[in-house]
C-alpha cells in the first residue's frame, strides 16, 4: 500500500509568520467543491449537506453580523457610562450614565438638563457641593485618578494576556488579508481582552478612538466564527473572504454606515475581494447596524454615530474654504504620520519601549491634567465631533451658539452668523484653539502605545475643530457644522488616505447628496497635498515600521528592471539549490535541507538539462521524510526519493523507494528572465504568489519570492531592504 | 541603421474583432508613463507635461461626466416633450411639453391640472372636442400614428447610419470592456445616431427604457473624449479604464444615483477595475448627476428618477410578502431570459431576421393599439413606476387612491388600507392587471429589436404593477409604495442578476437606511431564484448569442481538466507551429503564415529541444517583414530572420540578415500540461492574457487561447463549442 495515497497531516498547512499561496488555497477549496457537488448526486444527505454547504457562507455572516454588533452595542454602553464615571455618580444606582440617570428624573427641563439632582459629581459626593476651589480640585483630582485606572487596568490586561490587542489593528489585518499569518492576533482572547481594553482606553479619556479597534473586533468575531465550519476553518483564502466581510462590519458598527463600511474594505484593507464577497460584507454589514441599532446604545434608536441634518445649500463661493481644509487635512496628515513614525521608531528603537505601563501612565496624566481644565477636552472626543457637526439651533445651550439677540421667529440659517456673536462665542474659540494645539500634539504620542486605539475620532476632532474655527465669528458660513464635517473628512483623508469610502461614509452620516461635493473636493485636495508629502497613509507606514510582507496593490511599480535583476542566485552567488526528480537518496535531500533555509526547492530532470519539473515546500519535504521513516517500512537514508510518475524497479538489494510525487507542486509558476520587473509584481499581486521561478530558454535559472521583490522595492526606494522582515 | 530601433507604424495594435493583451497594453503604458518621469527632471517644459499629464484623468472624468450629463438632460426633454405630443399640443407654443404647458396657465388648480386650457388633445384640436366616441378613435389614431412615425425614423437612422446604436449596449460593453475590440461601436456615429433614436424609440411607446442605452451613450462620450489624449487614444487599456467610469456615469445619470452607478460598473461591467478608477468613476459621476440636475429636466430640482419618501417603518411580517415578491421577481427573470433568448434566436436563424423594419413597425403598432385604451399603459413607463412608487397622500387625485371616508385629519399610513377601498381602486386593480400581461408579452419580443432598448424599466415596470397589485384592497400593507418598489427591485434583480449596486441605486430612491432590508430580501430571493432556473443574466446570455469572446469573472470554473486536455495541438494533431529562433528565412516564414491561420508563433531555440524563447504575433510579423521588404534594403526571401539577441557573422554572398527581437514578446506566459484548468482560468482571466504556452519539464508543447478556453468551456457545459466566434 501507498502510504501517500492519504494525505499526511500537515503537508500543505504554514507557518507562523509565513505567507500562504493563495493560488494554492483557492484551487483547494474548488477541489472540495467539486467533490461535494460530485457526491451530492449519490444521496440525499450528501445533497443535504451540498445544500448546508452553500448556504453555511451566508449564516456565517449572518453570525458575524450579530456578535460584531452586539459586542460594539456592550462596548458603546460600557465606554459611555465608564466615560462619565470619571465625573461623578448617579444616586439611582451607580450603573446609570450621566444622560441615562437624568432622563429617570422628572424634574429636569430641557434647558437645565445637565443639572438633575440624582446625578452627583465627586465633589458633591464628597464634601457635598460643587462650587469653590475645593470642590473643583476634587473634581479635578477624581478625574485623572480614574484616568489613571482605566489606563493601567488597560495596559496590564493587554501585556499579561494578549499582547495582539493594542493598537489599531488594521495595519495588521491589512497584511493579513494579503496572505501574511499571524497566529492568535485574531484568537478568542485577543478578542475578549481587546473588548474590554478598548472599554478601558477610551473611557480613560485618552486621544483615541474605538472605530480602528472595532474592526480588528469583528475580524476577531469572523475568525472565531470560521472554526464553525469546515469550508471556512481549513483554508487560509477562503476565512481571508470571512475576514473581508468582517472589516465592513466592523465601520458599519463603527459609523452606523454598511456601504461605507463595505467600500472601506474593498478599498483600504482588502487584498482579494471577488465579488461574491461583496455582496456577503453587504449583508453582514447591514446586520451589524441593525444588530446595534435595536440595542440602541445611543439612546436614540438612530444608527449613525453622528447624526446631523443640514437644511441649507451651500454656495460655491464655499468651495475654497473647502479646499483650503482640504490643504490643512494633507498637511496635518502627512506631518502625523511623519511624527508618529518618527516616534514609534524611537519607541522600538530605545529603551522607551522597554516600560510601556510607565509610559502610558505617563500620557494618561498628561492627557487627563490637561484635558479636563478645558471643557472641549474633558468631554469625550466623539461628543465633541458630535457637538461641532451640530448646527445651532435655537433652543441649543451650547456655548458655541450663543450669538446675540436671537429672536423667537425661525430665522434662516444664513442670517445666522451675521449676528453679533455673544462673548461665549469668543470663549468657546478660544477654547476651541488649544483643544486643537492640545489634540494635535497628544495624538502623536498616543497612537502606538501598548493599549487598543484608534485614530479616526482623533483624526476627526483635529479636522472638527479647524472646520468649526474657519466659521469664527465674522467668517461668512452658511452652515459652521458642514465646515466642521469637511474639515474632519479633510483630516481623516489625510492620515488614512481614504477616498471613495470616508466620502459615502461622510454621506450616510448626512443622508444629502448636496453635501458630497464638498466632502469630495476636501478629500481630493487632502489626498493630493498629502501624497505629495509623503507617499504612504499611516497603516502603510506602519506596515512597514513593523516590517511585513505586504505587496501594496495601490502603488504602481515603475522601475525598469527585468526579473533576472531580481532573481536569487545572484551571478555571484552559487547556483540554486535544486532537487532532481529521480536522483537523490533521502540522506542528500535531509542534508540539502540542513544546508539551506530556502522555504522550498524546485525539481528538475537533471542537473544538467535544468528542466523544471515541479516546486515542493520545504515544510512538505520535511514533514514527509520525517513521516514516512517513522511509518513506511524500509524507508533508510539510502532509499533514494522519486517525483516521478513511474518508478522504475530498483535493483534487488537496494532499499524500498520513496515516492514524493504526491507534495509535489506540478504547476509552478515562471517567468522568463526578461520578464519585465512591472509584470512580475504584477503577478505576484494578482494571483496571491509566495514564488515564482525564472527561466531562460527553457532552463531553470533562479526564483524570486515575495521577500525578494520587497526587498527589491525598498531598494529602488532608497529604503533599506532588510526592514523587510517576513517572508 | 538598424531599422527596426524606430517602431514600424502598425506593430502592437489590433485587428477588429480581436482580444487586446493586456499585460502589453498596461506595460506600455508603464513604459510611457516611466519616460515622461524621466524626462520631467531636465526642463521645466517636460516637468508641466508631465503634471498635465497626471491630471489628464480627472480633466477626461470632467469632460465626461459634463457631456454624458447634458446629453442625458436633452434626451430626458426631448423624449417627455415627444411622448406628450402623441396625446396632443401645446396652443402656446408646440415645444412645450403637456405639464410645462399648464404650469403657464395660471387658471389651473391642483386638482385640475390636467385639464389646463392651453393643452390641446389632437381631438379637441381637429374636432373642436374632448367628449364621444369619435373624438376617442381621433385620439387612438392620432396616438397610434405617431407612435408608428417615431419608430419608423428610429429603425431607419440606426439601419441607414449606425447598425450599432441598437439594442441596450451593455452586452456588448460589458464584452469590449472585458478586451475585445468592436471598432465603431462607441464611435461617433453610434453616438449621434442612439442619442436621437433613443429619443424616438422612448417616445414611441414601446416596452422599453433608455437608462441601458444611456450606458452606451455615456461610454460613447467616454471614448469620443479619449481621443484628446494621447495617453487614452493610444492604450486600449487606458481607454478601457475612462469606459468603466463611463458605464458607471450612464447609471448615475440614468437613476440619479451616483453611488450605485460605481457599483453597478464595478459589479456588474466592469473587468478590469483598480481602485483609481474606482475613485474617478465616482468623480465623473457626481459630476453627471449635478449637470443633470443643473439642466432640471423633472422641472422639481430632483436628482432622482423616481423619487420617493417613505416615513413608515415596515413590519417584521411584512418580510414575507417581501420574499414572495422577491420569488415572482426571480421566476419572471428567468422566464423573460429564456423566452426572449428564444425569440432573438429565431429572430437570427429564420427569415423574421430579414425585416427589421417590419418587425418594428408590427411591434409598435400592437403596443399602441392594446395600449391607449388603458390609462396606466397608455402613459409614459417610468411615469408608470413613479406613480407605483408613490404612496396616497390625501390630496392624491389617482385611482389608486380612492378610498372612501378620507378624513381631513391627518391619518396614519397604517389605517390607510383598512379604510374601504373606492370604486376606483378596482377599476384600477383590474387595469394593473391587464398593464401586467401586457407589459410581460410585449417586453419580450422588444428587447432585441432594431431600435435602442434598454430594460431597467419595463423590468422595474413589471415589478412595480406586481408589488402594487399584491397591495390590494384587503391586503394589510403598510406602505404600498414600498411593495412597488421591492417588487421592481426583485424584477430587475431577476433580470439582471445585480445584488449590492441594484439595493444601493434603490437605496439612494428612497434615501431611507430602513428600507434596505426589505430590499436585500427580495433581491437576494429573486436572484437565488432565477439562478436556480437558470444560470445566467440576460446580459451573458445575449453576450453567449452573439459567440462574443467573454470570459465570465463571476461563475467559477469547476472541471477538473488539465492544460494538457485543452491545448492545442491535440494528439492526433500535427505538432505546434513554431518559429525557431536563428535557423528560417524570410521565406520559410511567409510560407508559415501562408499555410496557418494562428495569430501569433512561438519562438524556440531549436526544433529539437522545444525550449521556448518567445512569442511573436502574427499581425506583428507580417506588418514587419512587408516593411522590411519595402524599406530595408537587400531584405529577398532567402534572408535569415534572427530572435537572437546577437547576430552571428554571415557568409560573405548571403543577404542581410532580418533582426526581429525587437517585435518579440520575451515574457510570454507559460503553464505545465499538468496545471488544473481552474487555475489556468483564473489566470486568464486576472490578468487578461490573450494565449498561453504549455510546457512539460521544460518543453514546449502547446498553446491555450482564450477561444480555446471559451469553447471547451462551452463543451463542459454541454454547449455548442463553436457557438465561440470571436478569438
């Protein structure tokens, strides 16, 4: 008997930090589907289960969609009511939010809402009043020790159970997507310790946002949804699929916004998005958001996270204030991201990064010291964005709203900032300027630290605040809240470099397609003057902080080098270390092995012909070998190995063959070696290729693999080629 | 001089009928784009061409979606104004249209404004009045002759003029998107000539729409505005590039819909869409879609074709009828396919294909003979659906709204239908019915035809009648607007198979996020339905009737054929044409040509080792040695042709020798005999590849063209193999 008839277990899975071969995985699961469909004939359980078989990847995402948005609704309530714990407590019982215990009282008026007497802030709990020095310090010192809780809790939770969960996570699920495995950065704990870390960080009051974070979240809940079931939980391309759906819904529950979500994965994170996918992320995404919607976390059964209507048109005139927010988003995006990198670098690099817990107890004072003295830092950045997206309306308290002499009879919005603006107006500008100076610098040193953070909001509430400053009093705005939008889309762009996506989420937010050439002109200019400081968004620069195998498939390759410039053996080098398919005994490929630390080898007929015959992994190799001497009987050192279809007979004393035609790859992929370097990248990008050999004339030459193309690209780029890290 | 350092005029261009490559056309384009970076560091001059030449691209998306607009904006006047004139004309001036006739006319009331005095109907005008039966056969005969008058002139410009501006285009689109080449189909002509018919066929009554054909006009605008730029008129990949966003205009402009005109393009059309494209689709058809509003064909400032406002959520329960509606929509989807395939295959194979005029001529005369005496068929389609779509107000005057007891206090839409019906809202049930039939049968033999026709809205006509109808007096619906429009969005989706871009386009009717889910319920139904009964949208299966070479990206290839079972030469074949690389003369070459009819030889090195050099085009080969027998001189058919890099020394009395590297592909695509089918496809298809050669262990053994692929495709499935016509 063969052994190899029956698959060894092993052969055919990766490792760890190891790209998979997509072209591989994907002919796998058609193999599968073949056989499902073949046997689906015989039975009618086998057609039972064909039929469970297509419809799994639909309930897949239907289960997705449900705990994603069920874990953003827990993760909403909790963060709001730990959020307003730092302030004070409610009588009624200490698990109701600020907002939440005064709709109980029926006292409040709506002017005077803030003030209900079952809400009680520290002070008044504790030296029982609210005014004085004394009873603000109180206030004050309560603030920053319960930042100061939250923080640690966080930071320690992350370094004691998953180290995965800090961060924003999309750079990595960006590279995962591409092919790339990380093991457990999607696991079950990293998912719980995730969740309740994001509570943790957000509610601390630092300068980060929970959007990032709850994509990584749903990519978590995909992952651990795929174990489910077999089609998903045995190949690498089909769960990156799952994975794809799962990004979409992770911005639908983030923004309340499933075709922005959808397009945000097809656009920024996903690698292979065919369309079946697309209308799968489609519907997951609109479970998400009315999963999160009936557990109505904001209290207003509305499902966007900012919701705003604005009722004028906007002139055209507008239009440059609009693309002058557009050059500050570039500008503030590009320099961002230069200082976070900058900053991230040291933080590898130095002994900064050997007391994370130090150092994010040190931003957290820092933030909450300076923060809470300004009421535009001390509220929690999504009200904030909240807030300045408003327009004014009449019975509106906000302190940015107190023009003068506002009459009773509706006026028009346009007469609006024509009135004198009261002395709270002046106030609130300038309050409104440090929160900008204060949100600009804070950010830098936030995003990266060891705790779940996000930086859309961040991002957001600097571009906010520029927005809803341009319309300082005098300025002629028709409606402030549009600026304040743009000037977020503008920021946004510019840190993330999004398009089409932060445009149609900007749209679900408002539901006016009047308002979307604005968006539109602000992200374009913020795009272009961005891209023109520096060519990668934030996840791609910190992609390569981390030194990822990650093939950009937005970026053209324009250098004009051949495949043989690329390939390995360089001339130099000696020759490429190649197995023939019929001359070699087990001892001098278990040596070949030892000798080398390629990830595979390509057969040949012979070492003179240098015709190529197939590609066999080195896991493969290993795995077998290692297999059939423990199991196949006579199996030595001496038996020599065939990847031939025929085995020859064997004289009589010589011991039993082995055969390996089974792990072997049949069709490699090649290219000749004057293959233009554009088409091979290309290629690899298309198809998903670890390898690809290089011939001449017909002759075996040498191999490129994705390492090496990178390595080629940071080179052409003037960068250095050993930041490439992964292979 | 070598000659052959400047490019001979006609090398690397395209016969008609023919399959671009695009792996050539994207390297070209990279090649040009690398020498203008170049250059732009030497002169100031080059370095402004080289910026205007990176903005050219939103400059074209610009121009685009401004023409596309205005000329959606002239059809949509023209063809209202047309359409009223059947019915009568305006005593102010006969260039008004029948309601911007009586918005003049102050005497009007709301109620009333039908009967404005200025609008003459042909009796009134020819007989003095309204009333009796003659003045109704004036009326049907005046409405019959003008209908038979418009879609004569419509048949005879696209018969005299431009055979291509029939038909809704998008087949064929979706084809030459895809790569193929069909020249003059986007030409000018067929331009000029679809715009204006398109205008006569709406108005003449048929069953069919103009959003389909306004598709082809936008992609006519599209490739008309590439040649006023180099870097589209002369790469077929780029101009393919600008045709994707040009699709994605005609939506917009068609629907209003911006958005879902991107995903329509990118869903549904496209083949080859990188995220760029995808962000200038979206610029060029925000553009669109605000000329088109600047224009204010509607006279209400709406961007949308149909618009609605729903304000009542829908039930839970409601989800079945939903679906039931979404099962009609799948099932009438797949009838409409088949029977219409049928009839346009008769229509090719008998002699009904011999008089299109006639054809025409007939078809019209029975829609407007059985449609005038029925008021919902008698008006305009997509008048039709608007009125489907929208709910009863309490000053609503149609039929459809006449239930008795209407209160004057304002009532809920939910105890709307549980008043007692009218009278009129039988007579209107009854005629909905007889418009349902009708609008079945007639759309069956008019799509097809020789006259621009699209069938978005017959589709969405059938639909909408159905979702009406299933609202009737007794149903419990909440919403009946909202059942038209679910039951047009399953017609449709039954049709043509859209899922994401048919619920977003629908979505941004309404505006309303709620509504999306009855939507994606009866879409998804309608198509799992009509996929059941049958594989293919209608647009496929006209693309299969027409043997257009189009290699589906959706349907995944699931035999399991080696390269070996599809590559030509078969075994009892005579071996491979091949060049080989140092040993033919000029003669041997033509005499090669002569004998065969492929479109390109592989280069080898010698007969007997079959190792692959490289691959010449036939179109290339022959454009080069007419050449050079013109130009070079002493180049007689005895002369040697080299591939090889370097020339060896000729005998003193021999002729020059003809150097042809320069015109050989030395990068072509290769795959072992033993690659799976599956995978061959998808690299067919990923990368567009018009053929690839098939070694085994290094030699050359055949070749597989995508024709080869399509027919064994077309066998796998039990199809006629040479149904494939084009290569």
């Amino acid at each position: 008997m063969d052994l190899l008839d029956e698959p060894v277990p092993g052969v055919g899975t990766y490792e760890d930090f190891n790209t998979i071969d997509w072209v591989r995985e994907k002919s796998k699961d058609r193999d599968r589907h073949r056989e499902i469909a073949t046997k689906s004939k015989e039975s009618t359980l086998a057609l039972m289960k064909s039929i469970s078989d297509a419809f799994s990847g639909w309930l897949l995402m239907l289960l997705v969609g449900l705990m994603a948005g069920a874990l953003a609704g827990g993760i909403d309530i909790s963060a709001h009511w730990m959020t307003d714990l730092k302030e004070g407590v409610c009588l009624n019982g200490f698990w109701f939010n600020h907002e939440h215990c005064c709709w109980n009282s029926n006292e409040t008026t709506f002017q005077e809402r803030d003030k209900c007497p079952n809400w009680k802030s520290w002070a008044e709990l504790i030296v029982g009043t609210n005014d004085g020095p004394f009873a603000y310090i109180m206030n004050y010192l309560m603030y920053v020790c319960w930042a100061l809780l939250f923080s640690f809790l966080a930071v320690s939770l992350v370094r004691a159970f998953a180290p995965y969960a800090c961060g924003s996570g999309i750079p990595e699920i960006k590279t995962i997507l591409s092919g790339f495995i990380i093991r457990g950065y999607l696991g079950k704990w990293t998912l719980m310790i995730k969740t309740i870390t994001l509570v943790l960080a957000v509610s601390s009051g630092l300068s980060l946002g929970k959007e990032g974070p709850l994509v990584h979240v749903a990519c978590c809940c995909g992952n651990i949804l795929c174990h489910l079931f077999t089609k998903y939980r045995r190949n690498e391309a089909k769960r990156r699929e799952v994975l794809s759906a799962a990004a979409a819904v992770g911005v639908s529950v983030a923004f309340g916004a499933p075709i922005g979500g959808v397009l945000f994965s097809l656009e920024e994170v996903s690698y292979y998005f065919p369309l079946k996918t697309l209308w799968r992320s489609f519907f997951a995404a609109l479970v998400a958001a009315f999963t999160l919607r009936s557990i109505n976390p904001f209290g207003n059964s509305r499902l966007v996270l900012f919701y705003v209507e604005f009722h004028s048109p906007w002139h055209l005139l507008e239009l440059i204030p609009f693309i002058l927010l557009g050059i500050f988003g570039g500008i503030w995006g590009a320099f961002f991201i230069r200082a976070n990198i900058a900053w991230c670098r040291r933080r590898k690099t130095t002994r900064l990064g050997h007391y994370p817990v130090l150092e994010v107890l040190v931003v957290t004072a820092v933030t909450a010291l300076l923060a809470f003295p300004n009421s535009y830092t001390r509220m929690s950045t999504s009200e904030l964005i909240s807030e300045l997206f408003n327009d004014c309306g009449l019975l509106d308290s906000s302190q940015l709203c107190n023009y003068a002499n506002v009459s009773v009879t509706k006026i028009s919005s346009d007469a609006l900032p024509d009135r004198p603006a009261g002395p709270d107006v002046y106030t609130a500008m300038w309050q409104l300027s440090l929160a900008l100076v204060f949100k600009m610098l804070i950010t830098v040193v936030t995003f990266g630290m060891k705790v779940p953070s996000g930086l859309f909001i961040p991002s957001m509430a600097v571009g906010a605040i520029a927005g809803r400053g341009w319309c300082s009093p005098g300025a002629d705005c028709i409606t402030p809240g549009l600026y304040a939008m743009v000037g977020a889309a503008a920021c946004l762009g510019g840190v993330t470099r999004m398009t089409v996506s932060l445009v149609v989420i900007m749209f679900e937010l408002t539901g006016g397609l009047e308002y979307i050439v604005p968006l539109m002109a602000a992200t374009m200019t913020s795009k272009w003057v961005a891209d023109a400081l520096g060519r990668e968004g934030i996840y791609e620069a910190h992609i390569r902080l981390n030194g990822y195998p990650f093939l950009e498939s937005k970026e053209e390759f324009s250098h004009k080098t051949l495949a043989m410039d690329v390939m390995r053996p360089r001339r130099s080098d000696p020759p490429l270390s190649v197995i023939t398919q019929d001359g070699m005994s087990v001892e001098e490929v278990e040596s070949l092995i030892a000798e080398t630390s390629y990830s595979g080898f390509p057969v040949v007929v012979s070492h003179e012909s240098q015709r190529l015959v197939g590609f066999v992994q080195r896991r493969d190799l290993v795995i077998s070998i290692e297999n059939a001497r423990k199991r196949q009987e006579g199996v030595v050192s001496a038996s020599r190995i065939f990847f031939t279809e025929y085995t020859p007979p064997q004289p009589p004393n010589s011991p039993p063959p082995l055969k390996l035609r089974g792990i072997m790859d049949l069709s490699p992929f090649t290219v000749t070696d004057h293959t233009a370097m554009d088409i091979v990248v290309d290629i690899f990008r298309k198809l998903g290729l670890r390898q690809c050999l290089v011939t001449h004339n017909g002759r075996l030459l040498g191999i490129i693999t994705k390492k090496d193309i990178l390595k080629h690209m940071a080179q052409m780029a003037n960068r250095d080629p050993d930041s490439i890290l992964f292979n």
